[in-house]
C-alpha cells in the first residue's frame, strides 16, 4: 500500500517536523496543497501543543502531522560538571557581550506521557517520533485512536524494530539531513548510524514491508524522484522548507542557507547534547578548537539556551543554531505553496520524460 | 555530450579503479560487455603497470580505464615517530603469531611522473586520477596523446578545479564510497570533505558544465537511475564488483561483504594512513580503542603491510583491510557478466516503466 493512500494525501512529499523552526503557517501551506505538513512539538508543553494543533487546524481541513521526541534516558549530571560545561560557555557571553552565569537551574522535563495525551485527545491525523523506537504498547495505543503513526529510523536495524512495533511508515533519515539525527543511539563518532541516503533507502525497502519515506539531502524534483526510484514510498523534506517565509528561522538564519556550499555543514553535538548537523560557525568550530564540556540532550541545550536567545536578539548568525543539511545550497528563495507546486509539478515532468533516456 | 560518447563506450557504467582488489580480467569483463573496466595501478612500479596494460589488452580490445593517484607531498617522520607507530602495531603481529617488528625501512615511492609516462607510451584510452587534482599542463600533456582524463571530485569546489584544469569527466564520490576517499584533502574529522551521493551530485551537476559520474553506495538499478534523475551521465561502481569471482580480493574479504550490514563499515586511516571505508574488523577496533600511533600515507602503509599479508595467509579478515561501500550488504554473488548484465537489463526497464508511475 503506497503512503499516500495510508496518510491520506494526494501528494508524497512531507514536510519535516523540525522543532522550533517550523510553524503552523508553513505545515498547513503543505498539507492544503496535497503534501503533509509537520510541526515539531517536541520542545513545547502540552497546552502549548494543543494551541499549536488548534492553530493548524483554523489554516487547514487537511491531514497533518505532530512530532515529539521519544522518551529517552537523562543522564545524571553532578554539580561539578554542570558547573565546568556552564564555565566553558562564558567565553561565548563574553563575546556577546552578556554577563557571566555561572549557576543554572536545569529546568525538569514535562514527561513525555503528558505530551502525548495531548495528540490522543486531539485525534491528529498523523503523530511522528524521533530518537528511539517507541514500545509496541504505546504505538498501538497511539493507532487505536484512528492516529497514523510514522517512526524515523537511521540504519536498517532500527527499521526492523519500527516495523516490528508497529508503525505505519518509516522515515529513513541518511547521513545528509539537516538538523537533529533521529537515531536512538548516542552518537559519538562519525561511524555510528550515519548511513548516506542513498545507501540506506534500498536497503530499508528490502528489509521491511511497509512504506519507506526517504530523507536527507533531498532538494528539488530530482531528489524526489531518485528517492522513488530507490524504493522509497516518499519523502520528508526539511531545509528545503526553511528558506519559506512561513518557516519560524530567524532571518539572519535563512540568509546563511541561501549563501552555503556543499562544504558548509558539520555535525555536532555542542548545541543541544545531541548530534545533529548545522551550518558551520564561530560557535561550533570554538567549541571544538577549545574542546569545551558538552553535556547530553537536554542538559546542554538548557545551558546554551541564553546564548542563542542572545545571539537572535543581536542579528549574530555566529552563535546561533543554524539546522542545515548537506544539500542547502539548492534552497530557494519561494514561498511554501510556490516551492510545494515546483516539486510536485516538475518531478511529474521527470516521471513523465524519463522513459525515453536508455542507459 | 554524454559521458559515453566521450569514453567511447555504450553504458556508461564504470567499474571503479581498486588497487590491488581489481584485475585485467574483472577490467576486461566490464569492458567487453559495453562499460568501462578499470585498473588501479598506483601501487605497482612502472614495468608492473606496463605488464597490466599488456594483460587487458589481451582480454579486450574496448577502451579502458588506468588509474594513478597524484603525487602528494610526503610527511618526513623522525625515527622515534615511526619506532612508536612500529612499537603499537607490535600488539597485533603478537595476536598473530608474528614476531615484533622494531625496525623497518621504507620503501622510497616511485615517482609519479615515472608512472604516468607508461600510461602515455601505452597510450591506453582512459586515465583518471585520485587523492588531488592534477595541474592543467600535466592533464593537457596526456590529453595531448589522445588520452580521455577522468578526475576525482569529493566536494563542489574539487569538481570547479577539475573543470578548469580541463579533465573529460569527473567523478563525484559521495561518503558512502568503499576505499580510500578520492580527495585532495587529508580529512581527519566526520566534518571534511564527506558529502553524501545524493546531496553531492545535483550541487556538483549544477557547478560544471562538463559530466559528473556519480560514485558511493550504487549497488544496483535502483541506484544507477537515481543517480542518473540526479544528474550524473553515468555511474561509478566498486563494492558491486568486489564479490564478482574476477576481483582480487582474499575469499574472506569476498566472504565478509556478502555477509555483512548498512551499519558495517567504518571511515578509518590506520590501515594507510588516507582515510577509506572498511567493514569493521578488531584491527581497525583495536587501533582506535588502543589509540594507536598513525602515521600518514604512504608510510602507514609501509608499516601495516606485514600485518595484512600474514592475516591473508592465516585467513583472517580481522587484520585485512576489508574496503566496503556503505551498501554492502547489497553485494552479490555473480561474475561480472552476470552482474553487469543485470545492471543494465534492470536499470532499462526501471527506465521504460517509470513514465506510468506519478507522484
């Protein structure tokens, strides 16, 4: 069964959820003409979450999609070390001029459970997850209330457990993806569930029997359509998505995309605790030069939470978060229905065309 | 003008250049079935390269392909540095029943300029290049014989050289690509120069105006039309060809790839020094875990050379270098014939079927 049929789209071109940088504006753009638009709720509280949903609803009568993240671990952190990641950033305040902080709170974590009762009670059409494979109990629980329920996997293994679980689809995240890995490991080196897209995707589809969604590096209609041909039911799209006015980037952000090369991501772990693939800057690259404490997903994002407020505040791309994947040097300057209408139109045309080049 | 006409062949499906892991005979198969076979002869001395060209020649008379790497400046070691890097490869030749080693000399690298006049005497139809770009006079000189050049891109910036130093065609290899990695860079983290196949290809396709052949994680049809909808004119293969009877490779590194995963390969530099992927084994493990002395190409590879021949010897892929793509798993079981046949039957009819497929 294709994915569109299973999401009830006419298109099978998804917007990625991306926490913070998407918008209702922009995934209701998507799904009125035919894709599935995302939002990230991940980093929101639940009654932040239901007035998201509710605001998606008064732009769209379409299916939608909210994504969290799946419960994960935290890790224990003593004083000492908080103090020494939080003394580490100080060299970044001074740069921005901010005073000093040398003692922080960690703010505790809403409990994922209280999330999600939010997405059963609102009956969204499509719920996504990230960061590790939900227990079978909790997707069924999910599916029983009508809620289409897509997992994201990095390497075919976590596929299988998808899969297994009971998932509806899986997006395959490769190597290439812009933003946070998906992944339920932590990773540590560049050798842990990083597979390229390309290398990923056929392998997925020959593991699995249910419809794979491919992501990662995916641009423009050539993108989609490789991705088709390569077994994949879909695709999820994120930079693409952020250059559109309706994305919730900051400015200086969209700016730093139309600007970039092939060479100008890295991925890193210094922004939030978690790997995840940013254009390259001062922050990033002093952080590594100066080897500073970097604590795990959440700790690390609530300490370098200021900095980054501050660096918007400033118009200072340098220390801000700018979420990238390998291929922003296609984004285009569109809005979403005008680039939403360019993939669908001119990967139609590819579809259409190819048959008449032999190898 | 597409990369056949210029190659002179009818697919253009390449069978990369592996050194020592290729052959005449898996060349001259892939050659005499309307792609191009390929040697890669930087690791031979001149009269070696010579006999090479002899022994294809007598198995096909289409064209084919002879691969160098660049001339790369050599790092100068001081004694103690190699003694130390000698010293910690002790721990493995002891797991192997070997003698310690405490003293090597190495071996002074043959010239390229030496390597590249047999390549013009022979005048063989193709000659591509990896690990660097070749100046504009050294490419025109072998042009100048009638010679088709082929370079090495890992990047846009690699390719836009390589254009106006004036090569036929370049090769794009994405992250995902078995063996060394093709650029002029030495990488030494997750973050240089390792841009996926299908982020790499359309941003590269854009940049030049002459053709790009796609290379990294191609394993099948699926493949060779994605990159095709990508852009590329043609495909570079080398995992594909390795499990093919004609490669070179030791049974259990043939063994190993048809046994192994997505999540089974490695970016390492301990078995040479220029870092290349390989399946996972205890050497390369052990190297990193025991943070290990590495020196840079060529040396490593001088000192590592006693380790891998034993390993081959005893048939112990655990201390062989196992060059992989990231979709090994993928890897079949069929002679080049049988394999490139299908490649080519399969990529036609993904190609004539596609047309009735929209999105």
């Amino acid at each position: 069964m294709d994915v569109s049929k299973i999401l009830n789209i006419q298109h099978p071109i998804i917007q990625a959820p991306m926490a913070l940088a998407d918008s209702p504006a922009l995934a209701a753009a998507v799904s009125n003409l035919g894709g599935l638009g995302s939002l990230g709720a991940a980093l929101f509280e639940p009654e932040q979450i239901r007035q998201k949903i509710k605001d998606i609803r008064e732009l769209t009568n379409k299916p939608f999609n909210i994504n969290l993240f799946s419960p994960t671990e935290s890790s224990n952190y003593s004083a000492a070390e908080i103090n020494k990641a939080l003394h580490d950033l100080n060299y970044f305040r001074n740069k921005l001029g901010m005073p000093e902080c040398n003692h922080i709170d960690i703010p505790s974590v809403t409990p994922f459970a209280e999330k999600l009762a939010v997405i059963l009670e609102e009956k969204v059409p499509i719920f996504s997850f990230t960061f590790g494979i939900l227990s079978s109990e909790i997707i069924q629980s999910i599916k029983s209330h009508g809620i289409k329920v897509i997992g994201t996997a990095t390497t075919v293994r976590e596929g299988r457990l998808l899969e297994q679980n009971g998932v509806d689809a899986i997006v395959a995240q490769g190597y290439e993806a812009g933003g946070h890995r998906g992944t339920d490991l932590k990773i540590t080196s560049i050798n842990d569930a990083l597979i390229g897209t390309i290398a990923l995707v056929p392998q997925l589809v020959d593991a699995v029997s249910i419809p794979v969604i491919a992501s990662g590096g995916i641009m423009d209609a050539r993108g989609i359509v490789a991705a088709l041909i390569l077994g994949a039911s879909g695709v999820q799209m994120g930079t693409a998505f952020l250059t559109c006015p309706e994305s919730s980037i900051h400015n200086k952000h969209r700016e730093c995309l139309l600007s970039s090369s092939d060479e100008s991501t890295w991925l890193t772990n210094v922004f939030t605790g978690r790997m995840a693939r940013s254009l390259k800057n001062d922050f990033l690259l002093e952080m590594n030069k100066r080897h500073c404490s970097v604590l795990n997903f959440p700790q690390q994002s609530a300490l370098v939470k200021d900095i980054r407020e501050e660096a918007k505040k400033q118009n200072n791309p340098e220390y801000m978060s700018l979420w990238s994947g390998q291929a922003s040097n296609l984004c285009q300057n569109k809005t979403a229905a005008e680039l939403f209408n360019e993939l669908v139109n001119e990967s139609n045309m590819y579809l259409k065309n190819i048959g008449q080049k032999f190898i």
